[in-house]
C-alpha cells in the first residue's frame, strides 16, 4: 500500500509542477501577446509613416521633374522667339527714339533709307517696320514713299497702323488729323472681337489724348458698343461671373484655428468657415477698392510724354503670331516659379489668360482692365475708370456673393461624437452620437454623457473576468480526483485534490485580479474619454457663440462696401488732367 501511496504521491507532484509550469507558461505567454500588439502597433506607425515619406518623395521628384522640363521648354520656346521674332524687338525700341528725334530734327533722307532698307528686310511682316518707314518718309517730305509705306501697314494690319498715327498726329497737336485717323480705326472694328491694341483707346481716354473732339467721339462709340452688348444677358452674366470670381480671391483664410473645438466635432464646420471666410472679405474688398479709388496718380507733365506712354504701350505689345509662344512660355515660366506644381501654375497662367487673348469684346476689355490691368498693359489710372465703368457688375457679383453666403449658414449645427478607444487588447468604440446646438447646453451634456454610460458600462463589464464560468472545469477534475482516488485512499486523494484546487485557484485568482486591473483601467480610461467629450461638447457650444459674434461683425461691413460700389455711379468718370489746357488752346479767341 505504501509503495501505491508513493507512486500516487509522485503522480500528483508531477501533476503540480505541470499545473505550476503551465501557469507560468500563460503569464509568459500573455506577456509576450501585449508586446506582440505593442510591437505591431509600432510597425503599423512606422509603415505609415513610411508610406507617407514615399508619396512626399514620389510627388516631390514629380514637381523636381516638372521643374527641369519646364526649363528645358523655356530655353526651346525662347530660343523660337528670338529666332523668329527677334527683330521685332529693333523695331519696338526704334519707334519711340524717332518719335523722340522728330522733337528735334533730327530725321534725314539718310535716316530714311536707313530705316527703309534695314527694318522692312528684317521684319518681312511686321505692321510697326512699314509703320516707322513712313514716318521717317513723312518727315522727309517724301510722299510717294510713305504712301506706298502706309499702304505695307494697312495691309499688314490696319487696326494697329491707324491706332498708331492717331496717336503720332496728337503728339504732333494735329488734333483734327488724329480724330480722323481715329474715327477711321473706331468704325472698322467689331465690339465683339476687339484687337489687343484696344487697351490703348482705354489708355487714351484715361489720359485724354485726343483732346475734347476725340473724347467726345469715344464716349458716344463706347456708350453704342455697350448698349448693343448689353442686350446679352450671356455677356452680362459672364462679366459679373468675373467679379464675383475677383471677389471670392478676396475671402479670409480658414479660421480653423480660432475655433479649434467647434470645427472638430461639428459636421457644418466647412459651412461656418466659408461663411466667415467670405463675409471677412468685405473688409479686404473695401481696403482694395477704396485704396485704388482714393490714389492720387501723378499725370506726364507734357501731352507728349503721355502719348509716347500710350505709344510705347502700342508698339510693344505681341504680334498675333507671338501668341502662341508667349502663352506657352508663360505656362512653363509659372511651373518653376510654383516650383513644379503644375496645377497651381495653370491656374496661374488662365488668370492671365487676357493677355494672350488675339481678340475681346468690349466688355470684356473694360473688366479685364478693372481687374487684371497688367494682363493687357493698361495703367493705374486706367483701372480706376474701368471699375467705375464695370459698376453695375461689380454692384450685382458683390451682392449676389453676400445673399449666397448668408443663405449658406447652417440653420442648425451640430455636434458629432464618434470615437474609438484601445483598452488593452480590447477596443471600444462609442456608437455615432449628435446633438444640436439649438438645445440647451445642460440638456446636450446630460444626453451626452447618459451615451457614454449606456454605452461603455457593458463594455466594462465584458471585461470581468468569468470566474464560475474557470472554475467548472476545477470542480470536475477535484472531483474526478476524489472518485478516482478516494477507492484507492480518501487521504491521498484530498491531498491530492487540495494541491490541484490550490494551484489552479492561484491560476484563476491571478487572471481575476488581471482582469479587474484592467477593468479599473478601461473605467478610468473611458471616464477620461467621456469628460474630455463634455469639455470638447462645452467648449464647441462657447465657440459656436464666439463664431456667431464675429460673423455678424464681419457681416456689418456689407454696408459700407454697397456705399462704395453705388458712389461709383456718381464718381468723377476720370477727366484727364490735359483737357483744362485742350480746352484753352482749342477754344477760338474773342
């Protein structure tokens, strides 16, 4: 019997130190698991963040790409503009320095021929070369000549050759001449397809180059080209489309981080920003405006050096045939200035793209003076009588931003909660909650916060370790072991079930106390959850007041900008600063 008793005894240590090892074996087991997941989470990190790199890479060698072709293309496009138009460039600057040697004559016979032989053979179809030839060859007292040389630049362009020596005679002060070579020039064009050129009638009128006559036969042309375009509601909604464009480039940035809260947890964020974005505009419209409106422009102290402004406006400006290469050189310019963004440089470059236009309507020309004076070459002074001009569209696109900014304020806003916590191996995630801000604050935090209760008690409970549900399989062996071994001997066999109910009640106790740990720690993790939810929930609501203050601060501003833009209907129209003296010397004596 003892010899039985010895080798049971040994059965059951053995049983024990398995029990003990299998325990330690779990312990280990879970240890590595949670470093497993911290590791795993880590590399998930790292992997995104990796990925991130690499999309930063790949679109920075992209735009480093786009930077050297567009170089490339720069030199190529140059290389073609000067081989093929190169000698258009003598002639710009030639024009000017012999309008200025006329002020002294020092235009021969010589000089004739010499610009004769040398310009018309270099620029076989360039309007300025004749142009010039007969300039010279008029101040050389050599009609057959210039007729024959009036006649090149007619054919090669008559739009720009009469524009030209319109504005030639009035630097001349043969004022009847020039009023004739422009009527001549008005009634051969079509509103609806205007030349480049013509931002020099805008430039004229600004600076009253044609004197009273000549501003008298512009002002009723340009009012019969207005009426007839404005019979088009197409052209009329195009050109407020363009202010109401110039008005949207005036919107404040984002004020995302003035209401850091508020535009986290409210789905109607992107509406209230836009919203404050474009009533903060008025005040930068204002300031834009009232400082154009309200600039003193220094005029030319003589007559001729404000024609010879608009003539060099004139002559300087591309051929049709450049156009092309200029468009195409400007993209590319616009890729290495964006330093490879081609999106942000096609959006750069249709911003100009006035400037590369072969013709404009009438309307078109006056906003795009308004707008982009530098697109057609026109000056300050000019701009401000465009946007005088373009009242009634800038009147109705800034109108029309205002009511459909207002119209696009949310009714209602809201609060959104939805979040996912990690509690140790588990996650939580808290069903979608949202609340309106048109309820009272106290009635919002307590719906919110009875959510988070509803919600993350049973996830807390699920945690519990199930302590009956372990110990049924403790209860069969003990009491499998007193079955078995209590025929054998009721001593050893309670011995034996008391080590084994010892040891695994250590195992079981461990894993509780476990699991009560983390209980405790998903309790004090989701309470911490749910008060920064009421914080970010009160801090929104705080927000949303502040929000709603300077909104309509912004807002007032409307006011004053609806001022400016009705006083343009009754502001000077821009009388250039010569015609006091046109009138005195073109009066005719008692």
């Amino acid at each position: 019997m003892s010899e039985v008793d010895h080798v049971l005894r040994r059965q059951v240590q053995e049983v024990s130190n398995l029990v003990f090892r299998l325990s330690e074996q779990v312990g280990s087991v879970s240890g590595q698991v949670s470093a497993v997941e911290a590791e795993q989470q880590q590399a998930r990190t790292e992997l995104q963040q990796l990925r991130a790199d690499f999309l930063a890479f790949v679109k920075q060698a992209e735009f480093t790409a786009n930077v050297q072709r567009a170089e490339t293309r720069i030199g190529v496009i140059q290389d073609q503009v000067d081989h093929e138009f190169g000698h258009h460039k003598t002639v710009r600057r030639t024009a000017v320095g012999m309008l200025q040697a006329f002020d002294v004559g020092l235009v021969s016979e010589d000089n004739v021929r010499m610009v004769s032989d040398q310009l018309m053979i270099q620029t076989p179809r360039y309007w300025l070369a004749p142009a010039l030839v007969a300039l010279a060859s008029w101040s050389a007292d050599d009609p057959q000549l210039c007729e024959r040389a009036v006649e090149e630049a007619f054919r090669r362009s008559p739009d720009r050759t009469a524009l030209f020596f319109a504005l030639v005679l009035r630097r001349q002060d043969r004022k009847e001449s020039a009023v004739r070579w422009l009527r001549h020039y008005l009634l051969a064009q079509d509103p609806t397809a205007l030349g480049r050129e013509f931002a020099v009638i805008l430039e004229s009128i600004a600076q009253g180059a044609f004197g009273l006559v000549g501003r008298d036969l512009l002002d009723r042309t340009l009012a019969g080209w207005r009426a007839q375009l404005m019979d088009s509601a197409e052209t009329q909604a195009k050109q407020v489309q363009r202010w109401r464009d110039e008005i949207d480039t005036l919107r404040a940035p984002s004020a995302q981080a003035e209401f850091p809260r508020l535009s986290q947890v409210s789905p109607q964020w992107p509406q209230l920003d836009a919203a404050l974005g474009a009533a903060r505009g008025h005040q930068a419209l204002l300031n834009k405006y009232r400082a154009l409106l309200n600039r003193e422009f220094e005029p030319s102290e003589r007559i001729e050096d404000a024609v010879d402004d608009i003539l060099d406006r004139l002559v300087k400006e591309y051929d049709n045939e450049e156009l092309p290469l200029r468009r195409d050189l400007a993209f590319n310019q616009a890729v290495v200035e964006h330093d490879g963004d081609v999106l942000a440089a096609r959006g750069a470059a249709d911003a100009d793209a006035a400037s590369y236009e072969q013709t404009l309507d009438y309307l078109t020309v006056q906003t795009t003076a308004a707008l982009n004076p530098q697109a057609i070459g026109t000056s300050p002074a000019t701009q401000r009588l465009a946007v005088v001009a373009c009242q009634e569209w800038f009147q109705h696109a800034q109108a029309g931003a205002t009511r459909d900014y207002r119209l696009a304020v949310p009714q209602d806003v809201q609060a959104h909660f939805d979040t996912t916590h990690s509690v140790g191996a588990q996650t939580f995630r808290l069903p979608p909650w949202t609340g309106s801000f048109t309820q009272p604050l106290a009635a919002l935090e307590q719906s919110l916060g009875a959510h988070w209760d509803r919600h993350m008690q049973p996830f807390i409970d699920a945690l519990a370790y199930p302590t009956l549900k372990k110990a049924a399989p403790l209860i069969a062996v003990v009491a499998g072991i007193l079955l078995i071994f209590g025929q054998v001997s009721i001593g050893f066999a309670f011995t034996a079930a008391a080590i084994t109910a010892a040891v695994w009640g250590l195992i079981l106790l461990n894993r509780k106390q476990s699991a009560d740990r983390l209980q405790d720690q998903a309790r004090q993790a989701l309470d911490r959850a749910k008060t920064d939810s009421l914080h970010q929930l009160r801090g929104s609501a705080a927000e949303l007041t502040d929000w709603n203050e300077r909104f309509r601060a912004a807002d007032l501003v409307d006011a004053e900008c609806r001022a400016l833009i009705a006083s343009l209907s009754t502001a000077d129209g821009g009388a250039s600063p010569f015609e006091g003296r046109t009138v005195r010397r073109e009066e005719p004596t008692a």
